[in-house]
C-alpha cells in the first residue's frame, strides 16, 4: 500500500502534463481541400465576338437626284435584280468633252472587269469538277478500304471550299453586270439623256438575302454616293473575335469553338477559318492598351442560328486549343512556386506535406500535372499563411 501511494503523485503528475500539452497543442487547422482526378482536360480560351456577314452589300445612289419612298424595311426578303428603290433624276448639266469621256471609259472598264469575273468562274468551275471528281474517286476507294477516313474527309473538304470559291465567282459576275448597268445609266444621265419610257431610274438589289439597315426611308433629295440600304445573305453568316496576340499565334485554322451566350439554350460549334495577319491597338476598360488580333469562325451548322441570330449580335467564343483524356489535374488554386519549382501541400494522415509536382498545360481553374501526385490524393486549395510542411489540418 505504501508503494502504490508512492506511485500515485508521479502518474496523477504525469497525467495532468500530459493534459496540458494537449491542452496547449495548437488545434488543426481548418483548409479548404480538392481531390486530385484524372479525365478529360480541356485547354481554352474565352473571349467576347460577335456576328457578321461574309458579304455585305451597300446599295447607293448612283446618280444625285430626288429619292422616291423605300418601301422595303429591315428583315425583308429580296431577290436577286429586285427592284429596292426609285430615283427621279435631276436635269442633265451639261458636261465638257474630257467628263464624257471619262465615263465611257468607266464603262469599258466595267466591262472589262466583268470578262474577267467570267474567266475567274469558268476557273472555279474547272476546280469544282475535278474536285467532285477527286472526292467521287476517294469514296471508292474508302468503300474499298484502300484510302483512311481522314483522306476522304480531306477530299471532301476540297471539293466543298471549290464550290464556295465558285459561288464567289459567280456573286462577282453578278455584281460586275450591275455595275455595267449603273454605269451605263450614269452615262446616259450625263450625255443629256434619259431613257425611253422611263422617266425614273430604278436601282435593283445586287443579291439574294435580306434588308440588313435603312439608311433612308422618306422622299427627298439625295447625293451621288449616299447609301440606301444594306443587303446580305444570313447564308454567310460568321463570327469576328478579336483575340489578344499572344492568344492568336496559338491558333490554326480548323481549330473547334464552341459559341455560347448568345441567347439561346444550346452550344453552337464553329471552326476557326482565318486567323488576320495584321493586328490593331485596343484600349481595355482599365485603360491598358492591348494588341488585339481579329479571328474569323465559320459555324459548323449555320441553320441552327438563322432563325434567331443576325449581324452584329454578342456571341461567347470558347476557343479549344487542346484536349486530351484521362489526364491527371487539379485545381489552379492548389500550386504555388517555391524557389522557382511548383509545389503543392498534400494531405496525409491529418497534416499537410509540402510536395513538389511538374504542372503542364492550364486552363482557367484547372491545371495539368505531368508528375508528382497521383489521382486520389487531395491537396490543400487556396492554402494561407497559416500552412506548413507538417501542419495537422481539418479539411472541410
């Protein structure tokens, strides 16, 4: 009995330090944590855009005179040679020899200009075929196995910039002979003379499409030069974004985007067509001037937007620079640099471990790890003042 009261003062001393160590033993702390996973990572870029035309027409007056009503209003349909407004002419001045002549040749010109908008489509139309030719010659082979999808969807591409090429060259033609024709009109207007039965010039619509703008809609006199209305095709719908510099030189045409906040519930896909080799001065909001490069997009799908986008509308342009699957990533906020090397704390048995990892590729809040942590692990995200190597911690 004497030696178990001995006993007693040492353990009950012993038990009330050791309460106290735990008592003044610094209490985890609480961080905010993330699992490292491997999937699907996407490399991105986003940026503001908006809606254009490939073509846009400006229909002017060709002559000075007094401007009839325009009768037809934005979102009207019109035709190709249809009739968009009407211009009474002013009496003809008379005009010395040199101006006279300076309009025949005008005319010649124009002329001129047409043969050769000839010669580019019979040339478009000489590549189309063969192109049809290639992609026909292509699919047989593919059918048989001789040739890889990527070869057929190589030809098929081909032939399908041909036929836009062709379309191209025959809107030149197009436009070429109403050129012709309004020049001819101006000649006959300047050499003191009106036409026959027509006691008003009627100016006609150079395409098929749409009334994009009114500049003008009532009676009055009108200048030589000033514009009408806007015509267009939603046909050759596209999207402008102007992209930083640094951004640009990532790009290659054929590159996917995704179209977003435009309005509409679902992504719209598009590829990157042209990237603008020359670039322009933007001042941002902050005031810091920014080297921005414009880069064009073809929808995939044009028929998706056509009922409700038009020209000049906000798109939201994600631009997919990379993709890759079953790559290992965690969040941005995780890494941090330690004497020049990326490093992250890793969570084990309630502490935090100081680790260093090789990162890759980042996109916005995600970051690519090639090396030094594995899927599972979880880090500590956004780690304070208060995170050291050994530190216990209380992930939330």
């Amino acid at each position: 009995m004497r030696m178990n009261k001995r006993w007693v003062l040492p353990v009950v001393g012993v038990a009330l330090l050791v309460l106290l160590v735990l008592a003044l033993r610094p209490s985890p702390v609480p961080v905010s944590s993330a699992e490292v996973i491997s999937g699907r990572f996407v490399e991105s870029v986003d940026e503001e855009g908006r809606t254009r035309l490939r073509e846009t027409y400006t229909v002017s007056a060709p002559i000075g005179g007094y401007l009839q009503r325009v009768e037809p209003e934005p979102g009207d349909a019109v035709e190709l040679g249809q009739t968009l407004f009407r211009l009474e002419p002013p009496p003809a001045p008379a005009l010395d020899a040199r101006s006279l002549e300076q309009a025949r040749e005008n005319l010649a010109a124009a002329r001129a200009g047409r043969q050769n908008a000839q010669a580019l489509l019979e040339t478009a139309e000489a590549d189309l075929g063969f192109a049809e030719s290639e992609y026909q010659r292509y699919r047989q082979l593919y059918e048989r196995g001789l040739v890889s999808t990527t070869e057929l969807e190589r030809a098929r591409s081909e032939r399908d910039r041909r036929s836009a090429a062709r379309r191209a060259a025959e809107s030149a033609v197009e436009v070429a002979g109403f050129e012709i024709e309004s020049l001819r009109m101006m000649l006959d207007i300047a050499s003191g003379e009106r036409p026959a039965g027509q006691p008003e010039l009627e100016v006609r619509s150079p395409a098929s499409g749409l009334v994009l703008r009114r500049h003008r809609c009532c009676e009055g006199a009108i200048l030589a030069g000033e514009p009408v209305l806007d015509v267009g095709s939603l046909d050759e719908l596209e999207v402008q974004v102007d992209l930083l510099s640094m951004v640009a030189v990532r790009l290659r045409p054929g590159m996917r985007v995704l179209l977003t906040g435009w309005g509409g519930d679902e992504v719209l896909e598009g590829t990157v067509r042209r990237v603008e080799p020359a670039g322009f001065t933007r001042v941002s909001a902050l005031g810091v001037e920014e080297q921005r490069v414009p880069v064009i997009i073809d929808l995939a799908d044009p028929e998706q937007a056509w009922d409700t986008l038009g020209v000049g509308y906000r798109v939201e342009a994600e631009f997919l620079l990379w993709e890759g699957e079953d790559i290992v990533q965690l969040p941005t906020s995780a890494l941090f640099r330690v004497d020049g090397q990326w490093r992250v704390y890793v969570i084990e048995d309630g502490r935090a471990r100081l680790r260093a990892i090789e990162r890759g590729r980042a996109s916005g809040l995600v970051t690519q790890i090639l090396g030094g942590i594995t899927p599972g692990e979880k880090v500590v995200t956004h780690p304070g003042d208060q995170i050291q190597d050994g530190v216990r911690v209380r992930p939330d």
